[in-house]
C-alpha cells in the first residue's frame, strides 16, 4: 500500500489562497562575464613538438636496454667472412662522381688533339679584367691550378680584388669554384703529393678572400677555408682532439663530452681566424665539426674491444661523411657491438645516431640536444 499523503497535501497547499503570499522570490544573479583562455597556436604547438620529441625520445633511450637484434645469430656467423656486406651505398656512392683532381691530371688525354690548348695564365687575368665568366668555367672543369697560380704578386683571385668593387662578383665566382673543387674532391686522392699542393694554394687564396671581407657575400667561404686547412695540415690536431673527446665519453657526462670538442674547434678556428665577424659566420661549421669529433671519439673507443675500420680523419666536418662512415660501421659490427661494449658507451653510440641522423635538422640544433643529454643529463 503506497501513502501518498504528501502528495496531496502538496497540491491542497498549492490550490490554498494564500499560497502566492507565501512564495520567496529568487534573487537575481548579477552577471559575472569571464572570458576561457585562447588554446595555443598551431605554431606553437609546432615548436613545442619539435623540442620536446628528441627529449622524450632520448628519455626513452636512457631507461631501455639495448633491443635485441633478430639477425644477431646471422651477424655472428656472416661477420668474419663478409665484413662489408651490410654497409650502406651511401659512401660508394661519392667516389663515383667525377673527381675534380682526376680530371686536372687527365684532360689532355681524353680531349681530342686540338680541341683544347691549356691557356697562359695572362689569358686567365685577360679573363678577370673582361669579366669572360664562360672562360673561367672553362678553365675550372679544364685546368683548375690556372686559378690559384701566383704569377708575379698577384693570383687570379687577388687580381679581381686589387680591381675593386666593380669586379667583386667575378672574385665571388672563383671563391664559389674553389669551394666546389673542395666538396667534390675524391677521397681516394686527398694523400697525393700534387692534391696537398693544391690545397695549400687553395688555402692561400681562401684566407686572401676572408681578409677582403668576401664571405659576407660568399656564405660558406670561412667554411671552406677551414675544411682546406684541415684537409692539407690538420691530421694531426683532429688525432689530438679525438683523444681528449674520447677520455671525455668515457668519464660520462661528469666528462662533459660535447663542450670539450665544441671548445676545441672554437680554439682551432680562433687561432686561424683573426676576424670576429668572421669567426660568428661559422657556427654551422663549429657544430658541424663538433658532431664529428664526438663520432671519431666514440668510434675510437669501439676499436678498443672489436676488430674494426678507423673513420678517416679526412672525412671531417665535410657533411654527414663522418656519421655516414660511421653508421656503415655499426651495422657492419652489430653483433660484436652488442656483446663487446660497455652498457654506457652503446647508449651513448643509441644518442648519437638518433640525434644526428637526418638533414631537416641544423647542426647547431643537433648540438644543442646532445649536450642536454650526454653533458646535462642523468647519463648512464
């Protein structure tokens, strides 16, 4: 049986007379506007991406183990008889574009008898003055000494500084040709005798355009001259300083790892460059050669405990030649790599390769990431 006493008392309370008497208004609520806040740009949201992924990814590196391999067993028996099978085509591949040395040498050879007559080098400064941009090419891909021969005081490069302003851009030219000789040259041919010869002169004429003040107008000009200095007489510096980098790895981040080989190429190039200006326009290249000497670093600790190939100090700060020379080796040792080395230096080698590996990167950039984790971080 269900009461339903309250019910009907409420609607008698309701029909009553003075029910309407008895009725509270409600008060008013004052308007109180607020306004939420804006979500974040698109942009924003961008960047934030961007500097919080490799973190978050290097993060993830530190607290995993090494992954196990499924070809481990496969690398075990192929490695002694087939060293080479896994490495990348990436390096071959330079060798197969034509070398700049090799066609100084050969032209004569492969030209047809006539068809070309090497000029005098008064032709070559006849050129400079009528601003005869083709014959220069011409030289350049035919005989490319002609450009940095010295005949009297004066080179072809300081023959179109000495004219002035009017000729800055044929002098804009030659520097472009010699930075092209340098990016193109094979690696088979950088030990021979007449390519040091070369690069000593190129050097000469690079240092006379840095103290003109042309690689404000000629970007990687500095860069250039320091990838030719290093190239002709710098072995023996990047052997010293991959030394120091490596007893750097080995202390961990207590080592600080990436200032040590970032102070030493500012050292380097401070020592060499007298401008200021000039040493702030290569950032890229400091970064750049930073990065190599971490990779020749932790590389030359690797060969302590496997049977390996060094990197060759001649690919340095030439590019990614270093970290490519460098990952052909990892994959070609995998398996000795994950049996051999210690847990921190194969972290450390898992950080290098994740940070450095492609180009929508800047150096600089890359640099900056890996000091957060190999010097700043927690470490292993």
């Amino acid at each position: 049986m269900v009461n339903n006493a309250s019910v009907i008392l409420s609607i008698v309370e309701r029909f009553s007379p003075d029910f309407a008497q008895r009725s509270v208004t409600r008060a008013r609520v004052s308007p109180d506007p607020c306004l939420p806040a804006r979500l974040p740009t698109t942009g924003f949201l961008q960047r934030e991406a961007e500097q919080n992924a490799p973190k978050a990814v290097l993060r993830q590196l530190r607290r995993s183990p090494t992954p196990p391999s499924p070809t481990t067993e496969y690398h075990d028996a192929t490695e002694d008889t087939q060293p080479h099978a896994g490495r990348r085509g990436s390096v071959s591949s330079e060798s197969d574009q034509t070398s700049p040395t090799r066609s100084l040498f050969t032209i004569s050879r492969s030209q047809p008898s006539g068809g070309w007559k090497e000029p005098q080098p008064f032709e070559v400064f006849r050129a400079v003055e009528r601003k005869d941009i083709m014959f220069l090419m011409e030289v350049r891909d035919r005989a490319f000494p002609l450009l940095l021969r010295k005949t009297g005081d004066a080179t072809p490069l300081l023959h179109a500084m000495r004219i002035g302003q009017s000729h800055r851009d044929v002098a804009i030219i030659l520097l472009g040709a010699f930075s092209r000789w340098i990016n193109h040259l094979e690696d088979s041919e950088i030990g021979l005798p007449r390519t040091r010869v070369i690069l000593k002169a190129l050097r000469t004429n690079l240092k006379l355009g840095i103290d003109y003040g042309l690689y404000k107008s000629q970007s990687d000009l500095v860069a250039s001259f320091m990838q030719t200095l290093v190239m002709s007489e710098g072995e023996k510096w990047i052997r010293a300083q991959v030394s120091s980098v490596s007893l750097a790895l080995r202390s961990g981040n207590a080592g600080k790892p990436v200032s040590t080989a970032e102070a030493a190429v500012r050292k380097f190039a401070t020592k060499e460059l007298s401008k200021a200006d000039a040493i702030a326009a290569l950032e890229d290249y400091v970064a750049n050669a930073t990065t190599d000497l971490l990779l020749l670093g932790a590389w030359a600790i690797a060969l302590e405990s496997i049977e390996g190939e060094p990197i060759p100090v001649y690919y340095f700060a030439r590019d990614d030649r270093v970290f490519k020379s460098f990952m052909d080796r990892v994959n070609t040792h995998q398996a000795t790599i994950r049996r051999t080395l210690s847990r921190r230096l194969k972290w450390q080698f898992r950080v290098l390769q994740n940070v450095l590996e492609g180009k929508n990167t800047t150096y600089r950039r890359k640099v900056e990431i890996v000091t957060e984790e190999l010097d700043d971080g927690d470490g292993v």
